[in-house]
C-alpha cells in the first residue's frame, strides 16, 4: 500500500494561474453544482456514501471499501482538520482550501488531504451498483461528437488509467464545451487546470489491490463496464 505523499504535486503550476483558470469550475460547485463537499464554518467530515459498502460487489467488495472509504478516505478528513486548525484555513470549504494552496509547496499536505478529500468523494459518486451499459441520449451524443465513439471514449479513459505511473487518477472531463480524457498523480484534479471533472477513476493501489492484486487492468475494465455512472457525467455537464 502507498503511503500518503506529504509533497505538493503541483510545484509547477502558478497559484495566481490556478486561481484565475479554476475559479469557473469552483463556482460551478459552490453554486448548485451536482457535486459539491463545501462544509464552511465546520470541522470538515467524512460524505456519507451514495450507497451501502457491499453495494458494488463483486467488482469493489465490502472489504475493499471498509478500508478504502472507512481508512483512507476518512484518513484524510481527520488530517486535514488537524493541519488547519487554528489557521487561516479553518472554516473555510473545501474547495477554497484547495484553490489557496494549489501551487504552494509549503503548504502541500494541506493541498494533498484536502484534495484527496474531494477526489475520493466525487469517486464514490462516479460509480453506482447498476452502472456501465447504455449511457444517457444527451451524453452519448456530446460523446460521440468529442471523441467520435463511445467505445473510442471507453478506451481512452482505460488507457489513462493503466497508464498513469504509480498513484493517481483517470478523469472525463469538460473543457469548454468539449470532453476530454486527462489524468493526474497523486492528489491533483482538474480543477488545477481550470477542467470541469464529470467522472473519475482512482487508480492508487488501495483502491483495487485487496480484489485484484497487480491486476489494474482488470479492475479498470471491469468498473468502465459495470460500474461507472454515465447519469453522474451528464448531470455534472449541466
């Protein structure tokens, strides 16, 4: 199992650009976007999940996500509020944590906790036990016009996924009006880049190891045709 990278992996990216190229997309979720974790003025906590922990068996058994929601995921709820209590960060939403210590090495495990935090609860809302199969008519078509097939779609966003060296995660995203396929290390989103996220697919070891081992591929293949939800992408485009 990986442990917690205390580096921010963001060291090349200018935080008054991150600022300037994010802000649409941190509106967007600050003002009635379909995700959104903002808990200001309170100690940040653990989202419930959309559904029980056995719920995606036998693709994710209930012994994967009893560690990977109830260890890790809560592991990076009880760190952030221990590194900002009594700082200029607390009581602030999560999404303003991440876009004032974006870019900023000396504040990385700050950055690294409070987007590990958003990236695993928009994960959870990326699966569903009834997903993969026929996607929505509306998405299919923005689809189909970005990157020619839904199958063309499907292969890119798993050749992201097993590509990604080490840790990190494999996102849909929008860019303009148009979908992209982008992947990022370790705690990095696409709000850095000023992307709007529609789905996602984590790729650190202690989201699949337990169920598959050193077989990522397997694990990718099987969420991309049983559990990723399509609903989730169309209603994040808006």
């Amino acid at each position: 199992m990986e442990k917690q990278d205390t580096k921010n992996p963001l060291t090349s990216v200018d935080r008054r650009g991150f600022l300037i190229a994010s802000a649409g997309a941190l509106t967007w979720l600050a003002t009635g976007g379909v995700f959104n974790t903002a808990l200001a003025d309170q100690p940040h906590l653990l989202p419930p999940l959309p559904y029980p922990e056995n719920a995606l068996d036998p693709v994710i058994t209930a012994r994967t996500m009893g560690f990977h929601f109830g260890k890790h995921h809560q592991g990076y709820v009880s760190n952030l509020n221990n590194l900002i209590t009594g700082t200029e960060y607390e009581g602030l939403a999560l999404e303003k944590i991440i876009a004032a210590t974006a870019g900023r090495p000396e504040k990385g495990a700050i950055f690294n906790n409070a987007a590990q935090i958003w990236n695993h609860s928009f994960y959870w809302q990326s699966l569903t036990p009834k997903g993969g199969g026929e996607l929505p008519a509306a998405l299919k078509q923005k689809i189909e016009a970005s990157f020619g097939s839904v199958d063309a779609c499907k292969k890119e966003f798993g050749a992201a996924a097993l590509s990604q060296f080490g840790s990190g995660w494999a996102w849909l995203v929008m860019d303009g009006g148009t979908l992209k396929i982008v992947k990022t290390a370790n705690a990095d989103l696409p709000l850095t880049s000023g992307l709007k996220p529609l789905l996602t697919i984590d790729v650190w070891e202690h989201a699949y190891y337990l169920d598959y081992q050193n077989r990522r591929a397997d694990y990718v293949t099987a969420v991309l045709d049983k559990l990723i939800n399509w609903e989730f992408a169309l209603q994040n485009i808006g």
